[in-house]
C-alpha cells in the first residue's frame, strides 16, 4: 500500500456521561485510508462510527493520538474533507439550490464556479425543485441534496455518516448506485458508515467493523469482489454470513440487551 | 374633565374630542421619535453584545472566557437597576455627553443603557438555542466562524430573534412612557402633566389608547413578520 491519504493514530475518545463516568468512545483506534479508497465502518449502535468520523473532520479533537491527512496532522474542520451527516442537515432557510451552493459561497468562490451548481442539481436528480426549501421535498431528494452539498467542495474525503439509514430500501439502492458512481468518476475518497452488511460489502473496497465499550476496530475485511457486485452472489452471501457472525448478529436468539 | 366630579362617560367620550388631543400629538411624535432612536440603538446594540456573549462562551465559537465573564456581569448589574433608577443614574452620563441633562437625547442614553442589556440576553438566548448540527455542517463546508455568525447564526434564529426584539420594543416604549417624567417629554409627561397634576382625565385616557394601540401595533407587526419566515421555511 501506498503512504495513506487518511491515518488514524491510536485516537482515544472519552466523553463525560450523566453520573460522571466516562464513556470510551474510541480506545486506540488506528486506521489507515488511501486515496481513492471505499472504506466502510459497520459496527452496533454507539461503537464510536460518528465520533471517528468527527475526527477526521477535525469537528471534535482527540484525547489522545492524532488524525492525519496526507501526513498532516488534522486540527479542524476543512472543505478537503466533505461531511454528510447521519441526520439530514439542511439548512431550512436556504432553497435546495443555495444549500448546494453554500459550500463555494464559504469558500468565496462561488462567482466563479455558478455553473458548477447546476451540475450538481442534475447530478443529484433535482432539477425542477431548485427553488424548494428542505421541508418541502423528500428524505431521499434531502440527502441526495446534502451529497450534492459535500461533493460540490471537491474534497479529498468524503464522511458518510449513515447517510442512507432513514431511507427505504427502494430509494437506498438507487442512491447506492449514485454513491459508487459518484466515488467512480470523481475519484474521492470515501468512509461510509452503515449499520447494512449488504450495503458495506456492495459498496467498499474495505470493512471496517468496530466493536463497542470501548469503541475499537475488531477486523477490517478486504472485499475482493468485482464490480459491478450482485448482491445475490455465491460470495457475496457467504462474506456477508461471516461479517454477520462477527457482529454476533446470527445464530442462537440472545436475550435482548436492554428493554424499551 | 376630571373623573372626580364628571361622571365616566362624559370622560370617556370628552378623550374623543380634538380638544383632548391637542397637546398629545405633538407628545406622540416626542414619544415615536425617542422610541424609534432607542430602538435602533437597542437593535445594534443588544445584537453586537448578545452575539459576543454568545460565541464567547465556553462552548462557543471563540471561546473567550474572561471576556464572556466580565461583559455577563456587566450586563447584570445594568439589568438589576429598575428603569426609573437607571434615568437617574444616568442624568450625569448624559450631561457629559451632551452637555445637558434633560431632554429627549439625555433619555435616549437612558432607556438605551437599560435596554441593551436586556435585549443582549434575548439575543443570546436565541442564539444558544441554534441546533450545533447545523454549525457543524458549516464548519465541515469550510465557513469561517464569521461566516457561520452571519450566515448561519442569525439566519436561522431570525424569527427569534424578531419576536425578541418585538419584546424589547415594547419595553422601550413602556421605559419611554416613564421617561417623561424626567424632562423627556412625550406621551408619559403628558399622562402625568394633565392626568395627574391637572386632572384632565380625558387627555389621560386619550393617551392611554396611543400606548395600547401602540403596543398592538409593535406585537403584531413582530408576530406577523416571524410568521412569515417560520411558514417559508415550513416550521409551521
Ligand atoms: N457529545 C457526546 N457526549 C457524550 N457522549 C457521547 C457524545 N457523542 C457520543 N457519545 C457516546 O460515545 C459513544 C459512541 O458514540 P457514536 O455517536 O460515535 O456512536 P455510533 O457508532 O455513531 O452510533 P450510531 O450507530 O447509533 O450512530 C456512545 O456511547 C455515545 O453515547
Ligand atoms: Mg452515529
């Protein structure tokens, strides 16, 4: 492998909790990217998906350890590093044409590139509704619009944080479909956080699958398959059999962890 | 007309006459003039200072603590004086600024000492109420925090903020009303002038409903306004 584009070097995360404890949310997790690379994190709910995410933004800082991008330490958020949030971030007050524009607007160089965020309205299947606030479309049109947001900064990485979980299955595999094109022809670097087997093996080159309390990194798969994938392959069953196992999400019914 | 020895209706129906009026309109335009000033003052003010409170803070933008901390208990000792005690407080102040003491502009510095605070703490607690996911995701996109203050902050506080400032407004106007007693003229020296010193209840009543209709105005004019934005932006 080549020198990562993204590192991970032994981050720590500790968040206070209400009785004063501390909830490890990331214990010495390492973890390397290069460019061009689809890597999927997968792992039960509060393993530490979102906080890694967040430091590779540069959003929270670690405790200990450090993120690096192209060998430079991260110390905050930057457009070479696109974010999309697990719940859909929109900003109401904007029409769906100006939160794809936001982005160059930060960036002062919005003037220039005007014609980029019509690119990026076709690209994301919305045109006709340009002029719509966020309320007045659908969950999946907001995050195809949200993409649209973070991709239109042309970062290095982009942070998919759940971005297709409130989703139904119909429109979650066509925005999948968007996803790999997207990464295909723009060549960015993708992490994508999912609670779907299917998902992650279909789409990445790499899983990553994490294990909570504390939040660590217990196996990272390398999915060989050819793409196009077909989710009804011989070898695609059988990965994602044993990712399932991993996750301890098959085979004798455990009694549930917590009630409702 | 006093009510002392007139009965009510005859009062009632005496504050419809111009006669009553007469010393009020000029009073009204004292009143709207001072109301307006200090409102824009208060407006910039109280936003200039609620924003630094804001972003400030521990949690904030830039957190600055000893700054946060020394303008928060500024801000409190200027809001724990009752009006009537701040127009006196301030009758010095307001010979060194002006070179005089009394009058509508030695008000001013009055009623705007004693409204900026307050609309300052409307201001910050709109703005710490901003959802962080929506800061977050400016700051992901690249924005600096004075573009995340002006274009993101403010945006989506705004209807907030206006029914904040709706509130001051209205404070200003009932601050203004005491004023008058202090030499700044307007509707309030008016009240006192010819409802209390000379028993002109008509002229009293009169300017009674310049205040309420005033008042009205202000609150619906806020409500509609916020309104506006909350249902372009589907919130309601
Ligand atoms: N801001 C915070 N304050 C306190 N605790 C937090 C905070 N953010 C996360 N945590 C805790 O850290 C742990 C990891 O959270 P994180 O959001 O990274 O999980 P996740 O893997 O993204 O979960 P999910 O799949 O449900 O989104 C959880 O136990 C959570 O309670
Ligand atoms: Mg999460």
């Amino acid at each position: 492998m080549s020198k990562p584009l993204i590192e991970a070097r032994g981050v720590s995360r500790v968040y206070a909790d209400a009785d004063g404890g501390g909830v490890e949310a990331l214990l010495d997790v390492s973890l390397e990217i290069s460019k061009g690379e689809f890597v999927s994190l997968i792992g039960p709910s509060g393993c530490g998906k979102t906080t890694l995410l967040r430091l590779i933004a540069g959003l929270d800082e670690p405790q200990r350890g450090e993120a690096l991008l192209d060998g430079v330490k991260i110390e905050g958020p930057s457009s070479e590093r696109g974010y999309v949030f697990q719940h859909v971030n929109l900003f109401p007050w904007f029409t769906v044409e100006q939160n794809i524009a936001a982005g160059l607007k930060a960036r002062g160089v919005y003037k220039e590139r005007k014609d980029d965020v019509k690119a990026f309205v076709r690209l994301a299947g919305l045109e006709g509704f340009e002029k719509s606030y966020p309320h007045q479309i659908s969950g999946g049109m907001a995050q195809r619009a949200s993409l649209a947001r973070a991709l239109i900064n042309d970062p290095k990485v982009l942070l998919l944080d759940e971005p297709l979980g409130a989703l139904d299955s119909f429109t979650r595999f066509a925005l999948q479909d968007i996803i790999l094109d997207l990464w295909e022809k723009r060549g960015a670097t993708m992490i994508f956080v999912t609670h779907d087997v299917d998902e992650a093996i279909y789409l990445s080159d790499r899983v990553v699958i994490m294990t909570p309390r504390p939040g660590r990194i217990s196996e990272i798969i390398d999915v060989g398959f050819e793409r196009p994938r077909h989710r009804n392959d011989a070898g695609f069953m059988k990965l994602r059999a044993s990712i399932l196992e991993k996750l301890n999400l098959v085979g004798e019914r455990k009694a549930p962890e917590y009630f409702l | 007309m006093s009510l002392l020895n007139t009965p009510f209706w005859e009062v009632f129906l005496a504050s419809f006459d111009p006669a009553a009026w007469k010393s009020l309109v000029p009073a009204i335009w004292e009143t709207l003039y001072m109301v307006g000033i200090t409102c824009v003052i208060t407006l910039v003010g109280g936003v200039i200072l609620g924003l630094i409170l804001t972003v400030t803070n521990t949690f904030g933008l830039l957190p600055i603590v000893w700054l946060n901390r020394s303008l928060s208990a500024v801000v409190n000792c200027l809001r724990s004086l009752p009006q009537m005690i701040m127009i006196i407080l301030m009758i010095p102040v307001a010979r060194m600024i002006l070179g005089k003491a009394y009058g509508v502009n030695a008000c001013i510095i009055a009623l705007a000492a004693s409204c900026i605070p307050m609309f300052a703490r409307l201001v910050e607690s709109s703005l710490l109420e901003i959802e962080k996911g929506k800061v977050d995701a400016a700051k992901a996109m690249g924005s600096s925090s004075f573009q995340i203050i002006f274009r993101i902050m403010i945006p989506e506080t705004l209807p907030s903020l206006i029914r904040g400032f709706t509130v001051a407004i209205i404070a200003v106007i009932s601050m203004t009303a005491l004023a008058g007693n202090f030499g700044a003229g307007g509707i309030g020296d008016i009240a006192v002038r010819f409802g209390f010193q000379r028993f002109q209840h008509e002229v009293l009543f009169a300017a009674v409903y310049v205040l309420v209709a005033l008042v009205q105005l202000v609150q619906f004019a806020g409500d509609a306004a916020s309104k506006i934005l909350l249902k372009k932006r589907h919130l309601i």
